[in-house]
C-alpha cells in the first residue's frame, strides 16, 4: 500500500512539474516575437527584388520575427486566398485594386485596426476603402509603352492614342495584356472609351479590341511583358508606367505614353486576410508600408506614387509617378464594383472572340 502510494505521489509531482515548465515555456515564447512568422503573398519581378533587399530586412529586424514571401500576380493570390478561406496561411496579400475587391466582396480579407494602422490618416482618399478592407500603397497608371528606338528607325510617330494599335503596320509585333490580368481589363475598358463606351457599355471596346487583336502575337497573362520587349517580340503594348519605368532605368529605349484619351489609375493595395494567424503583426506591416521611410523607398526604386501625402519628392522621379493630388485628379478611376460584376462574362467573351484565335 506504501508503495503504491509513493508510485502516485511521484507520478502527481513529475506532472505539476511538466505543467509548470509548459506555463514556463509558453510565456518565454509569446515573449519573443522570433518564433512568430508573417507571410506575405505579393508580386514578382522588381517588386520582390526590393521587398526582400530592404523592406523586409528592416521589418524582421524591428520586431523581432521572420517574414515569408509567396511569389505570384493578383490572380494568383487571389486564387490562393479562395483555396485557404477555412484555413488561412497567408497573413498579408499584396492585389492590384481590381482583385482586392473580388477578395472583399468574398469576405476574405480583415478590416484595418485604426489603432495599429496609425499612417492611414496620412493617406490620399484615393487609396483608401470606406470599409478599411485593405488600402492602397502606390498609384501608377496604365497607358502606352514602345520601343522608342524601333518607332525612330522606321520612322513611325510615337503612340498618341489607345486606337494607334490597332494600325496595320504593327502586325506580327504586339503583345498585348490578356484579359486575366488588370492590364487586360484597362485595356478592354479603354478600347470602350476611346471608341464611345465606358464599363457600362463594353461593346465598342470588344470590337476595337477585335481590330487591335489582328497585329498580335501573343497575349501575356503574367502582366510582365519585359522580355517581349527585350526579345523583340513586341515594339508597343498597353502597361503600367512603373514596369516602364523599371525596364528604361536599365537602359532599354522604351517610352510611356499617357494617350490623349487618357490613363486608367491602377492602385497597389495591402490588405489584412481574414481569420489568419498574427493578425497583429500584419497589422503593424500594412502599417510599415505606409511609412513614409517605405511610401519614398517604393517611389523611388519601383516608381510607385506615393499615397502617404507626407511623402516630399523632388527631380526626375516626379515626372515618371503620379505625385500629389493634382496628378492623381488627372487619372481614371475604375467603377471596380461595376466592373467585377461583369468581369467573367468579360473574360469568356475574350478567351472565345479575341484571345484563343491567337
């Protein structure tokens, strides 16, 4: 009887010892921010380069946390946050404004802690959502690319309009943006206004989207066309100013065009997934990216404009962004709701009239 006694009193000391050690170690764990993990979904190419080479550095540093990069366009994380939606993994997604809000409408993404996101009082109004679902980060605009030293030798005139692609002398030397990226959509929509329509009616932008489709080669879904150009593949393209930007800084001769009928506002955003670990720490990252440290970072390596009104440029770099609320005035905004109502239908016409043909 002693013994089994003593066998239970050994066996009840050993587990108050054990649950004094896990209170132990959980507290010495929450903290310390090191074993905590914030992961991102957000886009390739120079964005990514300049993400990991500082933002991020600086990040990981300040608090105490490691930080994870998923590489991929809108389209993709968009996908990915539809897959996760019960079990989310991504704690911030970095979407072009047309996705963001078919990732709202789908009740994927959090609101924004005015507490924590202190910088959104600093904000242009452009970027922001009336619902705090997500913000905007940098503005740039969607309007014409060529390859300046091609239009030279052949003695054509720079582009003017969003109806010069169409002209024959183009055939077998455009890539255009497909309808499944953001860039396909500004096209189809601008197609529409230079033609007479509009978002709500698309039918004069289908039939010049026809015609310009005739000198196409291909039409990129990755919304990068940097080696199309750097392969000769296309001499002109409808693309955002900032990849423009970003391919003539490493000396390539391509020129962009706001066309006389106009650009089309494209807003990065960063938005806080729903139900997803570290809602905190994500928090204070939408945050960091509206720093005006960060907001001038972007400007200035990947020519996104500046949301955070607090941000001061000077020189050549504000000649190739939007910059201030003038410029930004200047731009046309996409009625998104409207837009992503029709935007399957959109892109069904598309795949079956214009693009699969190609």
């Amino acid at each position: 009887m002693k013994k089994q006694f003593f066998v239970l009193f050994i066996c009840l000391f050993l587990m108050i010892m054990s649950a004094c050690g896990n209170k132990t170690g959980n507290k010495a764990n929450e903290g310390n921010g090191s074993d905590k993990t914030l992961v991102l979904a957000a886009y390739g190419g120079s964005y990514e380069k300049k993400m990991k080479e500082s933002v991020i550095p600086k990040f990981e540093k300040k608090y105490g946390v490691k930080v994870k990069y998923i590489t991929g366009s809108s389209v993709d994380t968009l996908s990915k946050l539809q897959a996760q939606k019960d079990h989310p993994q991504i704690n911030v997604a970095f979407l072009d404004d047309g996705p963001q809000a078919q990732a709202k409408a789908f009740g994927l993404l959090a609101p924004l802690d005015e507490k924590v996101v202190t910088n959104m009082e600093h904000v242009y109004d452009i970027a922001k959502d009336e619902d705090n679902i997500g913000i905007g980060f940098g503005i740039i605009s969607t309007g014409l690319a060529y390859n300046k030293e091609i239009f030279e030798k052949n003695g054509w005139e720079p582009l003017k309009s969003w109806n010069d692609l169409a002209d024959s002398k183009f055939k077998g030397n455009l890539v255009l943006p497909s309808i499944a990226n953001t860039y396909g959509v500004h096209l189809l929509i601008m197609a529409a206004k230079a033609n007479g329509g509009n978002e709500e009616d698309i039918e004069p932008g289908f039939e010049a989207l026809k015609k310009i489709a005739k000198n196409a080669v291909t039409f990129d879904k990755t919304a990068d066309v940097s080696n199309y150009f750097l392969q000769g593949q296309t001499v002109a393209s409808a693309w955002g100013s900032s990849r423009v930007y970003t391919l003539q800084d490493t000396g390539f001769p391509i020129e962009y065009v706001v066309p006389e009928e106009g650009a089309i506002a494209l807003m990065s955003t960063i938005s806080v997934v729903k139900n997803a670990p570290n809602n905190d720490l994500a928090q204070k990252f939408v945050n960091y990216v509206l720093s005006e440290e960060v907001q001038k970072d972007f400007s200035q390596a990947l020519f996104d404009g500046p949301v955070n009104k607090n941000v001061k440029l000077e020189g050549e770099i504000t000649k190739k962004i939007p910059y201030g609320q003038e410029e930004i005035d200047k731009l046309i905004k996409v009625n998104w709701k409207l837009v992503n109502e029709k935007r399957a239908e959109w892109t069904e016409r598309a795949n079956k009239e214009i693009e699969i043909s190609h």
